[in-house]
C-alpha cells in the first residue's frame, strides 16, 4: 500500500510539473526539451523543473 501512495504522489508531481512546463513563459523549444526531461528521467526531471526550471 505504502508503494501505491508512493506512485500516485510521484505521479501528481509529474503531471504538476507538466502543466507548469506548458503553461511558462518559454520558448516552444524549451518546454518540448523539459518534457523529453520530465519523460525519461522520471525522477530526476520534475525535480530538476522546480529546481531550474522558470525562473520568472
């Protein structure tokens, strides 16, 4: 149970991370580049989004 709780926080951090990656200010080529990020690292892109992601 403890790793299904794990999974669905995981995933709501990377759909939030999505939906601020597209809703930023970058350039289309900056979002396409931090969503391939987000996709195959999956646990070291939303972090790497909140960490340096927009800086606005």
């Amino acid at each position: 149970m403890f790793k299904f709780i794990i999974g669905v926080v995981w995933f709501l951090i990377t759909i939030g991370a999505l939906i601020y990656v597209w809703r930023s200010p970058q350039s289309t080529s900056a979002k396409i580049l931090w969503t391939l990020g987000i996709f195959f690292f999956p646990v070291l892109g939303p972090i790497c989004w909140i960490l340096f992601g927009d800086r606005s």
